[in-house]
C-alpha cells in the first residue's frame, strides 16, 4: 500500500504497536529514540523488518518525515498471507531469524 507523508509527519511512534514493514519510495526520514536522532532513512531504505519475527511488538523508536515522502507500507497480516502460501519465504524467515538469535 502506498502512503504519503509531509514533512513533519510522524509514521511511527515508539510504543505503538509494530503491524507493517515500510520501504522508502521518496523522501527522507529521521529515527528517534525519545529525542536523541538514530539516522536518518532515505529512498531505497527500509524499516520493519523485525514485524515478522515479533508479531506482538511494538516499535522501539519514533520516525518522522523530514521532507515530503512515499513510502510503500505491507501490512503484518498481509505478510503473513503471502508467508503462508510461500515455503522460500517460510525458509528465509527462520534463517533470517535465526541471525537474528546469534547477534
């Protein structure tokens, strides 16, 4: 799904639940933890990619748009549907987590 944000507009919020993986289009986004600034994002990047393996989660950091942005949001439920049906994408997953596990 694709979604539009003006600067200054907050996608997530820390502590809110964590229901969609976001690939940037467009734009630029900063990460915040509280007010300390973590990085900025910027087309090509990505954020969410923990969704899958913590579907009970919440987002640990707040990220805002610095600048008009696109964004293409896949919704947890609808990952799961696609996962489901896919035993490559089943498999990159554990692997995934997996690494994740061993960090």
């Amino acid at each position: 799904m694709q979604r539009e944000y003006a600067a200054g507009d907050t996608l997530v919020k820390a502590g809110a639940p964590a229901d969609h993986i976001f690939l940037i289009a467009r734009g630029k986004l900063t990460k915040y933890s509280g007010e300390r600034m973590l990085g900025n994002l910027t087309d090509g990047d990505y954020f969410g990619e923990q969704v899958p393996l913590e579907p009970d989660g919440t987002w640990s950091f707040t990220v805002r748009a610095v600048s008009n942005t696109t964004v293409l949001a896949l919704p947890l439920r609808t990952f799961q549907e696609i996962a489901e049906r896919s035993e490559s994408l089943r498999s990159h997953i554990a692997a995934y987590s997996a690494r994740q596990k061993r960090r």
